[in-house]
C-alpha cells in the first residue's frame, strides 16, 4: 500500500491562500480589496519617492549648482573687470609727480570699480570653495586660483604703486603686462573651467531627474489606470453579484482614487515641465548671457590696454576682434569689414529669425527665446553691441592719427557719447535681458516647490483614503457570510 505524502509547508500555504482568497465569493472579495489596496500603496509609495526625488532636484539646483555655476560666471566678470579698471586707472592717472592730465572723473569711477571687481572675486572665491567640499577636481582649481589671483593682486598692488612715484610710468606698465599674461594664461581659463565644470555637473543632475520623472509618470499612469479601472469593475461587480445599485465606500473610493491620480500627474508634469524651464529655456541663456558679459568686459579692456601698452597694439586688436567674434561671429571679418557685416547679418536676421548669417553667445541666446519681452531685449542688446562696435572704429582712428589723448577720453572718459558710456548702455541692455531669464529661473524653482507642497500631500490623502475606503467599503458585504 503507498503511503501518501503529507503536502508541503509551501503547498498547505498555497492552499490556504487559495481557500482564504479564491476559491470562495468572500475570497475573491478579499482577493479584490488586497489588489485595490496594492495598487493604492504603489501609487503612495511612487508618489513618496518621485516627491523626495524632486525636492531633492530643487533643492540641488536652488542652493548649490545653479549658485555655485554663477559664482564662477561672476568670478570671470570680475576678474576682466579689474584688468580693466587697472588699466583705466593706469592711462588717467596723469602724471605722478605734479597731477598734470590726469582725468579726474575717469580716475575716480575705475578706482571704485576696481575694489568691487576685488571684493566680488574675493567673494566667489569663497562661495567656489565651501561648494567645491567633496570634489576633489573643483576644489583643487579653486584653490590654484586663490593662489594665482593673490599672485596676481601683487603685481597690480605694484604696477599702482609705481605709478604713484615721479618717472613710474614704464614700471608700472611691465608690471601690469605681467599681471594680464597671468590672467589670460592661468587665471581666467580657470575661472572657465570652473563655469564649464559646475554648468556641466548641473546638466547632468537635470538629465537624470528629468529622465527619472519619463520612468515615474509612466508608472503613474498605468498604476492609476489599473486603481480606477478595478474599482469601477469592483463596483460592477458587486452591484450585479448582490443586486444592489451601489456600494458607498466603493464610489467614494473611487472618487479618491481619481483626485490621487489627478495631483500625482499633476505634480510629476508641472515638476517636469519647471525643470525644463528652470534649465533649457532660463538657466541655459543666463549662462549664455554672463558669459558675454564677461568676454564684453575683456573686450573693452583690450582696448584700454591697446592705448596703455603701444608695444602690444597687434595682439591687442587682434584680442578685441576673437571677442568680437566669440560674440556675435562673422565668417571672414576683419576689423575693417566687421560693422558692414553685422549690420548686413542684423538685417537679414530682423526679416528672418531662422536666418544663420552669424554665431557666437548672442545667436545662442536669440535661439533659445522663451519669455515675453526676452526676443526684443535681446535685440536691443545686439544693437547696442553694434554701437559700441562702431565706437571702437571712431577710437582706433583717433589713435592712428596720433591723437592719443582724444581717443583716451574717447575709450574711457564718461560724457554721454564716448564709447565708455555707450559700453555702459551695452551692458544695461545685457542685464536686462539676462534679468527676464533669471526671473522665470526662480520662478521655475518656486513653482515646482509648491508643487510638491500642495500637489504631493493632496494626493497622497487621497490615496489612503482611497484604501481605508476599499476596505469599509466591504466590511459589510463580507459580514455577510459569517
């Protein structure tokens, strides 16, 4: 006689998980509410994660990549402002000894914008360096550039004070071309390292929030469809199997589950599409836009130091046109063909904005136009550049006549039609562009945040609402059977 095996532990749980939710009606209910229930959870428990995940983005890109990134873009400004204003100083601070052609007006404002460029260098260096903890790359190119950068306040702290003495003029100026060689040499590559660097690291935390969000509203919304869906085919079934028209938990459920999925979409799309805005389309040009400034800003100091240093007047030009270059690029122009060409290029832009007769920071801004007002500042910013442009003609031919002094007051003095103040209405038009985008920035970041504070705990109520429901809903039907 064979003797039959007793069953398993696995197989008697097997059939005990079937008796209990399959094989009978109250089974299948419970079978039914299990399932509804999971798929509530899921949803809570992607919700909780995709929530964590954005406050996490947000709180990344508000307080430490976008900071720390335009830290770096002001460091640069700052450092080819005070090249600059040293420069102004050097050409107006007339003679040492007896006051004689010195620009009061001129001396006075470099000075001061010398010691903010210093203090804003002195600034983002810090900020630079309590960011970079933890990376060992960024944190060992901010520490060689508060290295260079005290080098090289030394040797302008040497080029003024030869400057200050009778006969100091020649000195000052091989100490301050010293100090420009280590700025182009060393300091400002770093300082572009360091925008390239953190603006790189911040494009790749987007990349991989946004690519997280494609994965979780997808799961959203099959988990959302399946939640209503089984509740609607819940309710069916029990209005048929019971012959009663409804089942109040059931419904109330339901409607809970679709409030739930509602927010859950609604915060996961609106923190998609904000990260988009706060990145590509506002973040993306305000980089563009400092980083015009900055090549602006060296520009015009090459231009102060072509009138300081007439040994270097070849490299110096040549300088100011790559700037110009950098800025709005046109195949084949020289300094001599430049302003025919841009004023040619301009045009044809104006009738057609896909139209591609230049390149540089300012085709990069002007393709990525988003916001109200944005296309028409930046336009005005380009034109404005195309003043200033003009002016360095007026200046250099002033210079090739042999008047040195006219075409000093002319670069750096402060009436109303000098290229300096021409510079300056430049610069304000290039702040105000970069101000929309900054603006719609932190908008960007204000609205995802409040997403997360309204959208996520609203769904998540309505979730365990949504399974506290399923399970009194059917308390009473399942008494039934006792």
């Amino acid at each position: 006689m064979t003797r039959r095996r007793p069953p398993t532990t696995l197989a008697r749980t097997a059939r005990l998980l079937t008796d209990r939710y399959w094989a009978t009606l109250p089974g299948r209910l419970r079978f039914a509410r299990a399932a509804c229930a999971l798929l509530a959870t899921g949803l809570l428990v992607l919700l909780a994660v995709a929530a964590t995940g954005a406050a996490s983005t947000w709180d990344e890109t508000a307080r430490r990549d976008a900071p720390r990134t335009l830290a770096a873009t002001q460091l640069n400004l700052a450092l080819n402002d005070m090249d600059a204003q040293t420069a102004n100083i050097l050409l107006s601070s007339g003679d040492a000894g007896t006051g004689k052609g010195r620009l009061g007006e001129s001396y006075a404002k470099a000075g001061g914008f010398y010691r903010d460029a210093q203090e804003t260098i002195s600034r983002s260096l810090r900020t630079l360096a309590a960011a970079s903890e933890g990376d060992p790359a960024t944190e060992a190119t901010v520490v060689t550039l508060t290295d260079d950068f005290a080098h090289y306040q030394e040797l302008i702290g040497r080029a003024l004070e030869n400057d200050g003495r009778p006969g100091g003029k020649d000195a000052a100026r091989e100490d301050y071309r010293a100090a420009t060689d280590l700025l182009a040499g060393r300091l400002l590559p770093e300082a572009r390292k360091l925008v390239d660097a953190n603006n790189t690291v911040y494009g790749r935390q987007y990349a991989a929030a946004r690519g997280d969000l494609d994965l979780q509203r997808s799961a959203e919304a099959v988990l959302g469809v399946l939640l209503i869906a089984g509740l609607v085919l819940f309710q069916i079934h029990l209005a048929r199997r019971f012959h009663r028209v409804f089942n109040p938990g059931l419904i109330a459920a339901t409607l809970c589950a679709v409030v739930a999925v509602v927010c859950a979409a609604q915060l996961l799309t609106t923190t998609y599409d904000r990260m988009k805005v706060a990145r590509r389309d506002s973040f993306d040009s305000v980089i563009a836009l400092s980083r015009s400034k900055a090549i602006g800003y060296d520009a015009n100091a090459d231009e102060s130091r072509y009138l300081l240093d007439p040994d270097r007047r070849t490299t110096y030009e040549r300088s100011f046109l790559d700037k110009s270059h950098q800025l709005y690029g046109i195949a084949g122009a020289g300094l001599d063909t430049y302003d025919g060409k841009l004023d040619e290029s301009w045009s044809a832009y104006r009738k057609d904005h896909d139209e591609k007769r230049f390149t540089g920071e300012y085709r990069r801004e002007l393709d990525n136009i988003t916001f109200a007002g944005e296309r028409e500042a930046a336009e005005e910013t380009v034109e404005a550049y195309a003043v200033y442009q003009r002016d360095d003609r007026t200046f250099r031919r002033l210079v090739a006549e042999g008047k040195t002094q006219e075409a000093t007051v002319f670069c750096i003095g402060w009436a109303s039609d000098t290229s300096n103040a021409h510079f300056g209405e430049w610069m304000k038009a290039l702040d105000r562009v970069t101000a929309i985008n900054q603006r719609h920035f932190d908008l960007a970041v204000r609205d995802g945040r409040g997403a997360l504070t309204t959208q996520a705990p609203m769904a998540g109520a309505a979730l365990l609402l949504t399974a506290g429901l399923t399970v009194l809903g059917l308390r009473r039907r399942l008494a039934e059977f006792r």
